[in-house]
C-alpha cells in the first residue's frame, strides 16, 4: 500500500497574520504543516510518526508546492524521510493552486502508481496522538469491496461554522411582505451520515448548510482508495475545472453522492482540523481546543463502575427460549471495576476469586473443590478480546492507551444472582468510557447481546439475555424476547417499569454454596425438539410475565403473590426435582409453610419470596436461617447516571 501526504496548500491568511503577530513572527515562512501543533511538536511529525510506524507501507510520497518545497526537503533530510519522494507541484501562488486533488492526481502519475492508497492531509491538527494507524488498514482490508472515509463525532463545543447563509426563494424575493428567514450557517467540514447496517457513508456533503442534515460526524483529509478506484479521480477533474472545487471534500461528495460508490466510514476517537484557510486567531484557538482536551484525557483516568445483581421477579428461565420476563437490579450485591491508564495492559487477578496463592496443597484441593477453576479474570479478558473485536468489525478506531483493570464483586458465588455477567457489564461500562464511546458506537439495545456474546462465544457459559438486560437497563425491566423481535433486529422488546410503590421482597441463598455435583436440565434439548409441553410452558411463562406487569401497574400485590408461585410450580414441573436439586426445593418448602409466595430469581442457589403477612416474617427468617441459609431484605436500584465513577 501507499500513501501520500498533501501539503501543497497556500496558506496566505494564516502566514500573513503570523508575519505581523510580534509573538508569532518568528514562524514567518514556515508551511503550516511545520508550524507547531499540540505540545510544540511540528504537525507534520505527528503524522510521519504514525505513518512510518512497522513499516506499513512500500512507499510514502509527499506532495508541496514550489514556494515551500525546501522547507519540506529541509524537513525530510532531519526527519529520515526520503528527499526523493518529495513531489513539487510547480506552483508558488494561492491563485495558480492546483487543487488538493490535482495534487494527489500529479503523485499517482509521475509516480506510476498502481497499488491501494491512504491520502492524508499532512496540515491537519489532531486531538490524540495515540490513535492506532494500524487499525485504519486493517479495516479497509476488512471491508474488501469499497473505499475508507475516515470521521470523527464532533464535540458541541467545537467551532464547526464559518459564515452565515440565508437562503431565499424565487417567489420570497419579490413579496415585501415575505417574512425574512432565519440565517443558516455554513459548516466549514465536510459531513457524512453512515447506514448503521455496514458502516456505508450513505450521504457526504461538504461545507453544508447547519440545517441539511443533523449529522455530528465529521469527515477529514484521511482516505483510503483502492486501486480500481484512483481511476475516477481524472473523471472528477475533467468535469471540474474551477480550483475552488478541486479539494477530496467536493471529490467525496461527488463520489458518493453522484457517482454512486461504496465508500465506507471508520471513526476514529480524535477531533481533526484542518490548518487552511484560517486565520491566526483560529489557528490558536484549534490548539488551545486540543491541549485542553488533552490535558483532560490525563486528567481523571481513573474509572469506577459498578453493575448490579439481579432478581427474576417473573417469567424467567423462559428468557433462553423466546419468551418473556420482569427482573430487578439490587443495591444489596453488585460487582465494581476499577480501570486507570498505564504503561502495560494489566489485568489483576482478585485475592479471593484468582487466587495463586494456598496455605497448603489441602487448602487448594478444598478451594479447587468447593468454587472451581474460574474466578472473574477470564471474564476480563474475554471482555477486552470481545470489545475490541467489537470496534474492529465496525469500523470504531480505538486509541492505542493501555489501562490497568481489577474487579471486587460481592455478589454470592453460584447462586444465581448474575454474578459472572455483572462483572462483564461493568468491564463494558469501563472500557466506553476510556475508549470514548457513546450507545452511538454501541447501541443500549445491543449491549446485553454483547454481554452474552462474551459469555457464550468466548468462555461457554450457557446463559439467556435476561440477567444482562436488566444489568444494562437497570431498575425493574419488562423483556419481551419473541422470536421476531430476536431475529430481524437482534434485541427484543425492553421497557423500565415504575418502581415507586413496590412491596417487600425477601432473599434466601444457600450460604456455602458448591461447583460441584449440580445435576444439569435437559430442558434446552426438548424445547429444541419441539416437545409439546415444554414448547408450552415457556408460553405460559410469557402470560403469566403479562399478568404480572398488570399486577404491579395496579399494585396487586396478592395477585402478583399467586404468579409468582404458578412460576415455580410451572418451572418444577418441566425441569423436576433433580435439576432443581433438595437444597433450593427445601428454601421453596419452607417459604411456602410460612404463607409466602416464593421462586427462583435466577438459576438456583436462591430463592426470592413475598410475604403478604408481615406478621409471619420473622418466624420464616429464623426457620430458613436456623438450616444455614443466609436471609436479607431486596433493595431495589432503580439506576443512576453515570453511579460510582470516580
């Protein structure tokens, strides 16, 4: 591959007003791209730096203009880049410019260029030194059968606009009367929009009025044309030949919208400018703009995020199998990961659940035997692999930061509270955060399918979109997970409840949980099969989910006491006692001595109950604690923005 830097551009505006600045006049001559961008650095550098990086590519050409071509040869010799891959266009004058494109179209010539190509422009500022430039080619290789566009989000504080633009018709022009209409104002990039499907931009207008589109994607100086494409460049140039029109935005524009091509878009998780037409001010105010946000990604690196443990108030385990559900996050458990930039990737094993150190070879037999092989650290790892696969497969450009992670959980092992999945979702939660992505990047509808993807894809761990819903949503969420739904979009259909007038709901768990001897259902394989009466209980378990929505929006709560122990009873029926296994059907019997409503929140391992009679609480408390089990009042969390960040 190639790649050619265009800094061929007279910058007449930005070099006079340095010329009569007494603190910048020292820069008078100097080509913008040598000028100094964020932390003194010469612009220019940054992108040699990022360009010559394991040698990516056979050849880099650079292509100047007459008046500044030994500034550039200067440069090249101090900079090992080679002074014969220098291209000059001839030109010494704004007015005699060739165009940005012309330019590039004068390298692929003289040069003979027959390979895939990356344009940039070598006078473009930008926020983060650290973005991978690797990722760039690996994503057009990826996407094999068109162009890279690459964009950015732009941050409402940036200065986005150049000049106002009214826009009048032919009839308003002659009416007196005609109310005069509100200035628009013309951006000064290029804006794209993306189908969400494949990344296709699927509109690109340069310079367009604030009110043609509501898009906050920006697009910059930075392709990458396939070989079979380069062709259309000499199209675009017969067909435009005043200058004014001969820079990539035009020939984007151009290429997408009129010319039809596939073109593809790739964000990147840096601000760009262009260094232009502009003026002093604008040049300082750019680089004040970058340093800041630069010394912010500095400042506060440290992140703290929490996901909660989970209740299945209603309707689970029918979640697994296209039906629906009504969960409840818990302020009781949750686990918490902490995340801090560093120079190595780090993950810390936990004390307790990645030990690595026994009092005995006794003491590693009785730890291996009672809790297994598998602590939280491969739920990290995995989450890291599958997140940057993630942004891989979908054109998201991750800087090249490193981090330190570690998680503490105190939510109960093997007792199916979601444990496992909130360490994920809050591994997720982190690493947004870090990286800069928004639920633009990745939807809040698709979030849990990646909490299960990292789960079932990578670590094997049988489980439904349930737990990791709620985790995700937070607060009492009905799941409806039809088939349809699933299939043609990928997510069901989720909705926050109103948690405002909720009753006391209880918990019982075993309190010396084992991994060892749990009798596995083989509910999955029947439903599979199409048997008749399982195929049937998972749609009695979406109409009894129903019933209960109902039951809470009227608050009946002895209604919702009857569901809640049809729920059980039904769940019993197809899996057996066995599956279940004597310890949770014990918790089950003693809830329902004591008049309480009563089910499993989860897998097993627990039992959730609701007593209509607070009279009778406190003999059933001592009855289930007096057998060893461990007993508590639910605390519902109903969610926060942005809880615990640190």
């Amino acid at each position: 591959m190639i790649c050619v830097i265009l800094v061929a551009g007279h910058g007449t505006l930005l070099e006079n007003e340095i010329k009569n600045d007494p603190e910048y006049c020292h820069l008078t001559g100097i080509p913008k791209a040598l000028l100094p961008g964020v932390g003194g650095r010469r612009i220019l550098d940054y992108w040699w730096e990022a360009i010559k990086t394991r040698q990516l590519f056979s050849e880099v050409y650079l292509v100047t203009n007459a008046d500044k071509y030994k500034y550039y040869e200067r440069w090249a010799t101090a900079s090992e880049f080679p002074v014969e891959n220098i291209v000059n266009d001839g030109t010494t004058l704004y007015s005699n410019r060739l165009g940005a494109v012309a330019d590039f179209e004068l390298v692929v010539r003289t040069k003979t260029i027959q390979d895939d190509i990356m344009v940039v422009a070598g006078d473009m500022l930008f926020q983060d030194a650290k973005f991978d430039i690797v990722q760039v080619l690996d994503y057009f290789r990826l996407k094999k059968d068109g162009d890279l566009a690459i964009y950015y989000e732009m941050e409402n504080t940036e200065i986005t606009t150049t000049r106002g633009v009214v826009e009048v018709d032919a009839d308003s022009k002659s009416d007196s009367t005609a109310p005069i209409p509100v200035a628009a104002q013309r951006l000064n990039r290029g804006i794209v929009e993306i189908s969400p499907d494949d990344n296709r931009i699927i509109k690109f207008f340069e310079k367009p009025l604030s009110n043609e589109t509501n898009s906050r994607l920006a697009s910059v100086v930075f392709y990458c044309f396939r070989k079979q494409s380069i062709q259309s460049v000499d199209q675009f140039l017969q067909s435009h030949l005043v200058v004014d029109q001969r820079n990539f935005g035009y020939y984007m524009e151009w290429l997408i919208m009129e010319n039809k091509a596939k073109v593809y878009g790739m964000k990147l998780p840096t601000g760009f400018q262009l260094i232009g037409q502009v003026g002093l001010k604008d040049y300082q105010c750019w680089l004040e703009f970058f340093a800041s946000k630069k010394n912010a990604d500095k400042i506060g690196q440290t992140i703290t995020k929490r996901a909660y443990a989970r209740i299945g108030l209603i309707g689970n385990p029918s979640d697994g199998f296209h039906g629906k559900t009504i969960a409840m996050s818990i302020a009781n458990f949750w686990a918490e990961v902490n995340m801090a930039e560093s120079e190595n990737l780090i993950l810390v094993p936990h004390p307790l659940n990645d030990p690595t150190e026994f009092g005995s070879l006794v003491d590693l037999h009785g730890i291996s035997r009672k809790e297994g092989y598998l602590g939280g650290l491969r739920l990290l790892q995995a989450t890291c692999k599958k997140f940057y696969q993630y942004c891989s497969e979908r054109g998201i450009a991750l800087a090249r930061r490193n981090f330190t992670l570690k998680y503490d959980t105190n939510i109960p092992r093997q007792v199916g509270l979601a444990g496992s999945s909130a360490i994920v979702v809050a591994t997720l939660k982190c690493l947004m955060q870090f990286f800069n992505l928004t639920d633009k990047d990745m939807a809040k509808e698709i979030q849990p399918q990646f909490v299960l993807d990292v789960e079932m894809q990578e670590l094997f761990i049988t489980a439904g979109l349930q737990d990791r819903v709620v985790q995700v949503y937070e607060g009492m969420v009905y799941m409806d997970f039809e088939k349809r739904l699933i299939d043609s979009r990928g997510f069901g259909q989720y909705s926050n409840m109103d948690m405002q007038h909720l009753p006391s709901f209880w918990l019982a768990y075993v309190g010396d949980p084992s991994d060892s001897g749990k009798i596995h259902s083989n509910v999955r394989e029947r439903w599979t099969s199409g048997e008749t009466d399982v195929i049937a209980a998972m749609k009695k378990f979406a109409d009894l989910t129903d019933q209960a929505k109902s039951a809470f929006e009227l608050q009946d709560w002895t209604r919702l006491a009857d569901l809640m122990n049809q729920n059980f009873d039904l769940r019993r029926q197809i899996y057996g006692d066995k599956a279940l296994g004597m310890t949770n059907l014990r918790m089950v019997d003693i809830a329902r001595e004591h008049g309480s409503a009563v089910k499993f929140p989860g897998s097993g391992g627990a039992v959730i109950g609701l007593c209509l009679e607070p009279s009778k609480m406190t003999q059933l408390r001592q009855a289930l604690q007096v057998e060893g089990f461990v007993v508590c009042d639910l605390i519902p969390y109903a969610g926060c923005v942005d809880q615990c960040e640190k």
